[in-house]
C-alpha cells in the first residue's frame, strides 16, 4: 500500500499516445501492477521500449543454501562480525548481501557496504531494507531516495535499482527479502487504503521519490532474482538494449519508499504491551515489528520488562539495532545482534532484568523483529558469526 503519487511528465487520460515534445515521437507505457492486475499499480512512460533485451546469461547467486535449525536452539548471531573494514570498499549492497535465515515466505540477509552496487531488481518479492548506519543514494527506475540511518526501505517487487553508498561510515544495512508483497498491516487502513487515526505512522511520514531519474546508454546489464527449479531462488543476467532509466513520468500507488523508524509513534499502556501493539509491516506468513524509545509501564505494580513467553505459532528474530537492552543485559547481546527464538523455545529477560525494571520509566532501544509462521532455516551468514554459549545464558549459575 502507498497513495497516489504523480511524477514528471504524463498523458491528460491513461493508455493515450504520450509524445515526446522534440521529435512528436511516442513515450512507451509500462504498467506495473501487483495480483494479476487486481490490486496496486504504476504506469510509467519510457523513452524507449522497456522490454528490449539483447541476451541474457546465468547469475551465480551468493550462497543461498540453509540448514534446519536441528537441534532445535535459541540462537544469537553477532552480526557486525561478518564484515571486517578490509572487506568494505569490495562490498556492494546486492552481491555482498549474506543470508542469515529463511524460509519458503522470507529471507532475512546483512550487508556493511561502501561500493556501488551493480543494476538490480528482486523479482520473488518485495525487499524491505532496514539502514541500521550510514547513507546512500538509491537510484530507482522510479526515480532517486536518498537514505540514512533509521530508513526502512520498501521496494516492491521487480522494480529495477542499485544503491551508491555515501558519507564516511560504510551502509550497514539489514534486508528482509519476501516472496509476498510488504505493506502497513491491514488494521491500520480503511477500506480504500488510507491510514487511520490509531495507525503509528500515516502518508507524511512516507517518502517517495520527486522527480523523474533519466540515464543514458546501451547494452546495460541488470541482475534478476527469480524462483528457479523447485521453488529455490536463481539468478539470471539481463542485458537491456537501452538503459532502464529512461523514464519520463509516471503515476500510481505502486512505488520506493522510505520511512524512518524515528516517525513510528509507540502505542504504550498501564502494564506491559504485547509485541503486536508493535507492528510496523506484513507480508504473507510473516510480520515486523519495532520496539523504539518510548515509556514504558506506569500500572504502580508494573514489571516493564517483557514477561517470559513462548510464540507457538512462530519463530522470533530480532535485530538490536540501538540504544540499551535493558532486558538481554547478561545475555551476549548487544549493537548488531540477532537473536532467533525458535517455536517451542520459552524465551525473556534474562536472570535479574525481571527485578531491576520494576520503577523504570523509559526505555531507550531500538529493535526491529520479524515473526515468521513457518520455522526458519539457518544460512551460511548465520554459521558466520554465532554465539554457541547463548542457549545457556539464561542459566546464570552455568553462564
């Protein structure tokens, strides 16, 4: 879901001749459309024909290969160990990307860039991408978003991009891959999409882009991701006859956007809330949340901390991203890391965090947490960078 939105130059009525003022030549219309032409949808107007390829060849992808969560474990990754600074500068945010869960509804990927990525498009589903530090330019077939810390990035599916990092800092940034389409959730809508007043966030606070984005060239390669044989993901190589940004204008509901994780206003009560009074997103068989800044419980009796508690319908991952876990202190956890809680796995504060919150007033953290309802499977980036003592951190006698 986003609003409508118009950008540069377009025809008074759709699907009529658009011409070029200079040589009275047509622009060519390419509608993009979601659900079989049943749900949101842009048309753009291209200088030349969208769908001239001149070949096409094989993309290896990086390693997308998982392995069962077996036996079954609480597990804690530590991220910012993945990427050393010798690694940055060769790093780009499409192929550098190391996959650390998934499942057949959605993977869940970390990358630290600072070189400019190749002509992209993610044609399984829409890619939410969080920027957990730094800026960068993305460049879209839709025209540009400049990005930086705290931005969600949602770029629906197919939408052909590449990000050009910037600033000092390499981009840090944490990428939810679906096979679905990601929106707001449906109970923050009304029946014709806008958002309503108790929804955490509304249409101001969504970016998109302003202006048209016009390049120039031939024969310019883009890297697809698609479902491959047996459902699993392949990659193939596209060579474009001319290059896909040429767009003059275009309008619809279906675009980039960012929004910050800074605009989520959070829903907080007497005595502690649980994680759906959290949610930020959807897709299918998965949900987002983020827990932000915020007070925290005022019942006089209140215990702020989360109570201990099983999701047994679901997997829980969540990445810390900011400001002080006053619930995980003791547990390893910290900047950067993940933490999976699998179905099955009662999981909460650790030993003390439960006595020491009583009388706080105001957390300061910053997560964001993907439940999934289907198991999820470890990748090779998981491998990477887990913490083996993590299972037990909670035995504070064994620790």
């Amino acid at each position: 879901m986003a609003y409508y939105r118009s950008v540069g130059s377009i025809p008074p009525k759709r699907h009529t001749q658009h011409r070029n003022p200079s040589t009275d030549g047509l622009y060519y219309e390419e509608l993009m459309g979601e659900e079989g032409f049943s749900s949101d949808s842009s048309l753009l107007y291209h200088r030349e024909i969208p769908s001239a390829i001149v070949t096409v060849k094989k993309w290896e992808l990086p390693d997308q290969q998982t392995r069962p969560n077996d036996p079954l474990l609480p597990r804690h990754f530590t991220l910012h160990a993945l990427f050393t600074e010798d690694t940055w500068s060769e790093t780009d945010v499409v192929t550098g990307r190391r996959l650390l869960l998934g499942n057949g509804d959605v993977r869940l990927a970390y990358v630290v860039a600072r070189a400019e990525s190749p002509l992209y498009k993610n044609a399984a589903g829409d890619e939410l991408v969080y920027i957990e530090s730094g800026e960068a330019r993305l460049e879209t077939v839709f025209g540009v978003l400049d990005v930086v810390e705290h931005d969600y990035v949602l770029i629906p599916r197919s939408t052909i991009h590449r990000w050009l990092p910037r600033g000092a800092e390499p981009l840090r940034a944490y990428i939810v891959e679906a096979n679905s389409h990601i929106a707001p959730p449906k109970r923050f809508l009304s029946r014709y999409g806008q958002f309503l007043e108790h929804a955490p966030y509304c249409e101001r606070d969504l970016h998109g882009p302003s202006e048209p984005f016009e390049m120039t060239g031939t024969d310019v390669s883009v890297l697809v991701k698609h479902h491959g044989p047996g459902g699993r993901m392949a990659g193939t190589e596209m060579v474009h006859a001319t290059h896909p940004f040429d767009v003059v204008g275009w309008d619809g509901c279906l675009y980039p956007w960012r929004f910050s994780v800074d605009d989520y206003e959070p829903l907080t009560g007497r005595v502690h809330q649980p994680p759906p009074s959290h949610q930020v997103f959807e897709g299918h068989n998965f949900v987002i949340c983020n827990f932000v800044p915020r007070k925290v419980d005022y019942h006089k009796l209140a215990i702020p901390v989360p109570y201990y508690h099983a999701n047994v319908d679901s997997d829980e991952v969540m990445f810390y991203c900011g400001g002080d876990y006053e619930a995980r202190k003791g547990s390893g956890i910290g900047q950067g890391s993940i933490s999976l809680h699998p179905a099955g796995h009662v999981h909460g504060p650790q030993p003390g965090a439960y006595e020491r919150s009583i009388g706080v007033e105001f957390f300061d953290e910053l997560a964001v947490m993907v439940d999934t309802f289907r198991p999820l499977e470890l990748g090779e980036g998981a491998a990477g960078c887990e913490d083996e003592a993590y299972a037990g951190s909670w035995n504070a006698n064994r620790r």
